[in-house]
C-alpha cells in the first residue's frame, strides 16, 4: 500500500532499475516538486545531488529560448500595438485594460491549442459582421469602430507576438507555440538521463505534442494520478482527460498502457457539512482542527486545509487553533484582498475626484476612516483626522478646500501629501504614495510590526514596478489610466508566506493541491460557482466556435476541478468537505453538483455522512431598561426641570422615557452628518426663519391683500438668504439643493396664497412672531422648581377670536390634534401634536387674560386641507376650563418624569 503518489512513482521507478538521481522529473507545478525532493531525500543511503525537478513551464521555456513575460508587460505592448493598427478612433489604456486582458488570454488559448491564428481571428471577423446590431446599411461611426477592431485581430496578433519574439518574450501559449516548432530529433532524453512526465491532468495541445515526442522518442515515462474508478467510467468527469489520451495518444494506441491507480474505494470517512456563510466556515475549520488536535498521535504534516475560495485565507489564519503551533500556507494573499490596498484606492479616489471647488467629502471621510490613516494622524503633533472628520460635519462642508486644512499648521508635512496643493498626475501621485510608505514603515518599524512592514514592502515594491512602466508609456499621465492598471497590478501580485514547506498543517488553494496527497483533507466553499467555477464568460470567441476549434469550454474547466477535487479524496482517510447553505448572490450558488455526486454514489455511501450545522444562537429576551433616578442622574433631572421643560422634550418622554434620557438628559443627538440630501430639521429651520423674516414687518397689524401680496416676490431672495445661514458651502443653483430650494420657495407661495384666501374671508391681525414664553409651575408634589417654556411660532386674531399657530414641515393628521380621552395626551405620542398646541396655549393664556382662544397647525405638506386646529369633543375652543384639565395631565406628568419612586422605563412597543 503506498502512503502517496509520489512515493508511488519512486517506488515503480526503483522497481524499473531507473536510478533516481539521474532522472528528471517534470511536474505541473513547483510546489509539488518540494514534496518529490523529500521523498527522494527519505530514500537515500548517500549524499547525491538533487535531480532536476522542473515545473512543466520550465521544461517548455527551456526548449523554446523564450522567457515569459510578466502580464502587466504584455498588456502595455498590446496596447501600443492595438493604438497602432489603424484602428480610427481607439480606447483609451483606462477602457483597453478592461477587455485586453481577455484579448491576451484567447492568444493565449489559441496558441497553446495550436490553432493557426489566422482562421480563428478571420473567423470571428466575419461572425462579429454578421452579428452586428444595425440591420442598416449605413453603418454608424461606432459599429465601424466596432467592426474595424474585430477585423484588424489577425495583423494585431501577429504584430504582437512578432514584437515580442524579437525581445525573446512571450506569454504561456506563445511559448509553447516556439517550443513545439522547434522540436526536433535533438529533443530526447539521453539514455543515461531519463525523462519522468508525473501527475499530469489537463494538456493543452502544445504540452500534449511536447510529451508525446519524448514518449515516443523514447527514455522517457510519464505517471498518471487516476484512479481505475474514474477511468473507467466513460461518464465521470474526473477522468475526462486521461481517458481521451489513453484513446488518441499512437503512443497509448500501439505502445503502452495507462496504470490506473486503485485506492478511491478503500475504506474513509466523507463527512459533508453544510455551514451559514462564509466566514462560519472558517470558524468551523478552526473547531475541526481543535478537535483533531486533542486526538492522540495526530500528524499535521499529513492535513491540509484546501480553500476552494482563496479570500477566505485571512478569516482562516485567524481561526486556526493555538495550540497547532505549525501552521504552512502555501498560496498568496492577493494584494487586492488586504485593507492597504483599499488605503490607496480610497488616496486615489481622493486625488481624481479633486476639483476646482476642492476634495468632495465623502473621499476624504472615506480616507480618514481608513485604520492605516488614522495611524498616520495619531503619529502627528496633532491628530488631525478625528478633528477634521468633526469640522467638515459641524460645517457641513461638502468640499474641503485649502483654507480648512490651513489651521492644522502642525500636521502640514502630512497634509500636504495628503491634500496637494496642484491637481497630480500619475507619477506625482505614486511619489506621494511613497512618501506615506515611508511614514508608515517608520511608525511600524518601531512597533516592531513585521506583518504589516511586509504588506508595506510589498506596495513600495509595486509602485516602483508603476513608476517604471510610466517611464516607458507616454499614455497614462491621466489619474483614471492609472487607476485601471494599479487594481491590475495588485490583484495579480501576492503576498506569499514563507513557511517550512515541509512541517505543520498545510493551508493551500486547489490547484497547489496538485500531486500532493494527505490523509486528512479539509476543503471549504464546495458550493457552485466555486466549486466548480461554472460558466465565466471571459473570452472573446463564442462557446460553438471554441467548441469547432478544440478549445477549451466551461465544460473542460469544470472537469479540471472535478478531477483535483476527486483526486485529493483518492487516498485521504478522512475527508472533510465544508460548504455554504446560504451563500451571497454573487460568491456561488447552491451547494457543488460534486457532493450531490458523492451522495448519489451507491459505492461510497458506507463512508459518507451529510449534516448541516449553525452557530448555537441564544436569544435572551430582554426585560425593558430601567433607570432609577438617584444620584447624577436625579440632580440632571431636577437641573432640567429648572432650565425648562420644552414641548419636545415632554413628548420625547411620552414616546419612550429612555428616548427623554438619551435626547434631553444625556444631549446625545443623532450623529452629525453632512448634509449632502438636507436634513429635515434644517428643513424645517429654512421654513420657519423664511416666514418670520417675511411677516415680521406685519406684526401689529391687520394683514391685507397688498401687503401678503407684497410678500410674494421676496420669497426667493429670502430663502435664499436662509439657505446660506443654514447649510454653508452649498450651491443651489444646481442638483439635489436646486430641488430642495424650489420645494421651500413653492410651500412659502402656497402659504401665502392661502393667507390672501383667508384675508378675503376674515379679519386677521397678527400679534407675534416666534416668541419665547418661559413659565414657572408650581407643582405641589415637587420640592424643587419647574419651568415650562416654547416658542410659539405666531400668534393672530381671526375676526377676535385668538389663535396660536405651529407649523410643521413634516405630515400631520387630524387625529394627531383631536382629544376625546385626557389620558391619552400623556401616554399616546400618536397624540404629541395636540399636547404641543395645548402646552403653548397654556403658556400664553399664563401671561395674558384670555377666556377662550383656538390652537391649529399648518402642515405645509397638505396645506389645502387648511389649518388643524385642536378639538376636544368636537369642541375647537379652549377656555379655561381646558386649560385647567390640561394642567392637571400636565402636573401629573412632570411628576412622573421628577420623582423619584417612578424609574425611567424603557417603552418597547
């Protein structure tokens, strides 16, 4: 029984009399060449050297002479070459480097298949003709445009793979392309040199060519991972590759025989578990290797974690247990997935987004949230990120100008990094980045930080590789080219971690799991999508043309995937497969077709066992908060009722006390914000100052048509003048504002309108205006003074009858202003508009004699319905009588609110 394949392919070449140490051995990746090296090195009785171990893109580079070029290289030749094929009007870098890339893998594709470049290209010419949208004969400038791209792909391609084989470069495909025509008889393996082909899958063509020429030329042995089960099944995907080699390979038809494997039915343990999200998974890993942890005589060397989604490394670092003290991560973290990354994103939104009217706003909140700034900030003389994020929502800036930044005098060295004062271009901007790589590295070097000096010398790394790519290209000074090609850059460049490839738990992605056998296997995310990766339309060439061609298909991806994941079950003896039962739209779908498979599989179901699993969630209900009024809180309270109990602040009580406490008692507002859709307190302001400012010349006096009517034309000016008060730094004479200052300007003409109805009707003669009205109360059960005091927004006469008016910008209903049960005004804040219009009723009649009067609202939302006015009982005017029912629910009220047996409970309703 042997432990793994690679010890397999040793034991078979010892078997064969081949001595080990003069092989060589090519596999599909480097990392599986660290486990071949110790394989051997367990074998040896004496010191050798070590044999070749070449990864299959060496083997090829090697015969071709060419070296590969890195992508972000390739990208920029195909750009010069696309911006010279004469093509009228063409992208510019920013747009080309969204389709380029897809561009660069079909030549990619065609060349590594094989497929002479010139039908293929000339092919999809005339399939894009056919397509094109306009059924016209006229063509449009754009579908010329369209069209002319599409039938200049054929000269683009070989004006770019010639450009580059001049420099002796070339991607992937162009490499074996150059490596299969230049095979030749030389191109064997010498007889005292075999060559050893080991654990291969999927070919393209051109790999396929290259080792049927050294099979058939023989010394040369190639070993297949397949298992009997799979190869044999005409219908299993897993051996879909092997299978089409062992029926058109002349070598396998005329020579050889493919060696299955045979150990995929052997007895393990499959338990399936279906986990809620993503990050449950990791912490469900996390309680799997604390459970084998405990386990007595547990290698870890022989367990591995297999992340199908690599984003999950860094939720999955900080899940594995403590006490597995080795842990050995062969994959990179992306340098798109760390928060350095959003640093400089955000730096770079930051810069594009600068105007002549400053930085907006919302950027430079962003970038002032961001942890790595606010290290910069607390390692200043003054802090300046927490007191600038403060001013710009006190001023409810929405640009941020020079003149701002100006008073923090102390911080200028990183300010002016931050906030240049020129707009930068795009080498400016990647020196600017350096500088605060540089202030970084000093804050972390002296923390001692070594993580996070990686992560910044990775980024210092990959704005210098920028800087030299901007030497070379005239076409990306712009800010947004470069915004294109730094998200490239860093999605495509990783972080790896350098571990003792050899010791402790493994952690890997799927396609470093090649070759590589161990006897736990742990794999998480095995949902659709994922898992296998499912249909990604990143190719030019439509699925039939590709299929007529012999390229590969989503179909061939799925099958590749297929194959890894059976084969790392081949001969593990516990297997752990992790899925998401409720995964986000976009991240995959349902759990993988390859668990449905395993359930269904008569043969495997003695070992296998499903189970859904989710956090243990306790809901405790909570009893409502109750605050005993003692100590500060009782002396805040009584303090209050001295200063004056406001309408508002009474109705916050009635709502929720524990509203009352928050609002009123602990001044805790809601969050500052800026005000970039207008608040609807500000709105409400902007009303109420525009109509005092209007009417306050008619105080005193009976109001007539002309003198409302002379109101009219002064209302733009007026709320203009307000706005400014109220909202600094916004301009209304565009967007969002614009809107808001024509919806005030045509409420303050229906207002007025209104007012010229009702001064045909009646006599009105306006009193006051916003007046304060302070009272003491004289409450028998309290020891301490009480003061109710509001604002009456106005105060007229209607034909003799006294009126108090409020005005509410929000919506009223008439059931918010009518009383039949006195008990409700307290308790019910359905009932708070009628309490207000009582409270300042109460506190007129306090100071002036009157014996009956009337109280309404005017909501400028429905202002036809005209004002609301306060009925009790169908009963619209309050004499003395309500009053005094008034105040005793008045009394009754600010007595619960002050004493001290009654705590504030919380209202849960």
């Amino acid at each position: 029984m042997h432990n793994t394949f690679l010890e397999y392919v040793l034991d078979d070449l010892e078997k064969k009399q081949l001595p080990i140490a003069s092989c060589t051995f090519v596999l599909p990746s480097k990392r599986s060449g660290t486990f071949l090296k110790r394989h051997i090195s367990e074998r040896l009785e004496r010191t050798i050297f070590c044999p070749p171990i070449l990864s299959i893109q060496d083997f090829i580079g090697n015969i071709s002479g060419l070296q590969q070029a890195a992508s972000v290289d390739l990208l920029l030749t195909l750009f010069e070459v696309y911006k010279d094929s004469g093509i009228k009007q063409h992208d510019d870098f920013s747009a080309f480097i969204k389709w380029g890339q897809t561009l660069l893998m079909d030549f990619n594709d065609i060349d590594g298949y094989l497929i002479p470049a010139k039908d293929i290209l000339n092919y999809l010419s005339a399939i894009k003709e056919l397509n094109h949208w306009s059924l016209k004969k006229e063509k449009t400038e754009i579908i010329e445009n369209y069209l002319q791209l599409w039938g200049n792909l054929e000269r683009m391609y070989l004006t770019f793979t010639s450009t580059l084989l001049e420099q002796k470069r070339g991607y992937q495909g162009l490499v074996q392309r150059v490596a299969v025509e230049k095979l030749n008889k030389n191109h064997v393996a010498p007889a005292e040199n075999p060559i050893v082909f080991v654990g291969f899958n999927a070919l393209n063509n051109a790999e396929a060519t290259i080792i049927q020429h050294y099979l058939e030329h023989g010394n040369t042995y190639i070993y297949w991972d397949i298992d009997n089960y799979f190869l044999n099944d005409p219908l299993h995907d897993a051996g879909l590759f092997i299978r089409s080699y062992q029926q058109e390979w002349p070598y396998y038809i005329h020579q050889a025989k493919i060696v299955p494997q045979n150990s995929f039915l052997n007895p393990k343990q499959i338990q399936i578990t279906g986990v809620p999200k993503s990050i449950s998974q990791t912490k469900f890993v996390g309680q799997l290797l604390q459970q084998i942890a405990q386990e007595k005589g547990v290698d870890f060397q022989n367990t591995a974690v297999v992340l199908a989604d690599e984003t999950l490394l860094d939720p999955m670092l900080k899940a594995v247990p403590a006490e597995i003290d080795h842990v050995n991560i062969t994959m990179g973290l992306p340098l798109d997935k760390t928060v350095l990354h959003s640093f400089f994103l955000s730096f770079l939104e930051l810069n594009i987004g600068v105007s002549e009217r400053g930085w907006f706003y919302k950027h430079v909140l962003e970038f002032l949230a961001n942890p790595y700034l606010l290290t910069i900030s607390s390692n200043e003389n003054v802090d300046f990120a927490p007191l600038l994020t403060e001013d710009i929502k006190e001023g409810n800036w929405l640009y941020v100008t020079e003149g701002i930044l100006s008073k923090y005098t102390e911080a200028q060295e990183s300010l002016t990094v931050i906030f240049p004062s020129e707009k930068v271009n795009a080498k400016e901007w990647i020196q600017n980045c350096l500088e605060l790589i540089q202030q970084l590295k000093d804050i972390f070097q002296s923390q001692q930080n070594a993580l996070e000096l990686e992560y910044l010398y990775r980024f210092y790394s990959l704005f210098n590789q920028l800087d030299q790519y901007l030497d070379g290209v005239e076409f990306m000074s712009e800010l947004k080219s470069i915004k294109n090609l730094f998200k490239q850059l860093s999605s495509m460049e990783t972080l790896d971690f350098i571990g003792e490839p050899l010791s402790g738990l493994q952690i890997m992605g799927m396609l470093e799991s090649r070759n590589l056998d161990f006897e736990t296997i742990i794999i998480t995310s095995v949902n659709e999508g994922i898992l296998p990766s499912g249909k990604s339309n990143n190719s030019f060439i439509p699925f039939d043309v590709k299929r007529d061609y012999g390229l590969p298909t989503y179909k061939e991806k799925d099958a590749i995937y297929t194959y890894h994941f059976y084969r790392l079950l081949q001969r593990a003896k516990n297997v752990h497969i992790i899925y998401n039962t409720e995964p986000d739209v976009l991240e995959g779908g349902e759990k993988s077709r390859l668990i449905s498979q395993l359930l269904t599989d008569e043969n495997l179901k003695p070992y296998i066992s499903h189970n859904i699993v989710s956090p243990m969630v306790k809901i405790d209900s909570k009893p409502p908060m109750e605050l005993i009024k003692k100590g500060a809180l009782l002396k805040d309270i009584k303090s209050f009722a001295q200063n004056g109990f406001s309408p508002t602040s009474l109705t916050n009580y009635i709502k929720n006390p524990i509203d009352f406490y928050t609002r009123n008692i602990l001044k805790i507002n809601d969050l500052e914000e800026v005000e970039e859709n207008i608040a609807a307190n500000t709105f409400g302001t902007i009303v109420h100052d525009s109509l005092e400012e209007l009417y306050t010349p008619l105080i005193g006096n009976f109001l007539t048509k002309d003198s409302v009517l002379a109101l009219k034309p002064k209302v733009p000016l007026v709320v203009e003048e307000h706005f400014r008060k109220n909202l600094t730094g916004v301009d209304i004479k565009k967007g969002k504002y614009l809107l808001v200052y024509n919806v005030i300007v045509k409420y303050l003409t229906n207002f007025i309108d209104l007012e010229l109805e009702e001064v045909k009707k009646y006599q009105i003669k306006l009193l006051a205006l916003e007046q304060k009205y302070v009272e003491e109360l004289n409450i028998p059960s309290l020891d301490f003074p009480v003061t109710l005091k509001g604002t009456l927004d106005r105060v007229d006469e209607v034909d003799g009858t006294l009126r108090i008016i409020d005005y509410k910008t929000g919506k009223v209903e008439p059931k918010n202003v009518k009383v039949t049960d006195w008990v409700d005004l307290i308790t019910d804040y359905d009932k708070s508009k009628a309490f207000q219009l009582l409270c300042y009723a109460y506190l007129y009649a306090k100071k002036h004699p009157v014996h009956q009067m009337k109280a309404g609202i005017y909501s400028f939302k429905n202002l036809s319905k005209g004002l609301f006015s306060f009925t009790e009982e169908k009963n619209d005017m309050i004499n003395r009588q309500t009053l005094s029912s008034f105040e005793s629910y008045l009394y009754r009220l600010i007595h619960e609110i002050c004493s001290v047996e009654i705590p504030l409970t919380e209202k849960t309703d």
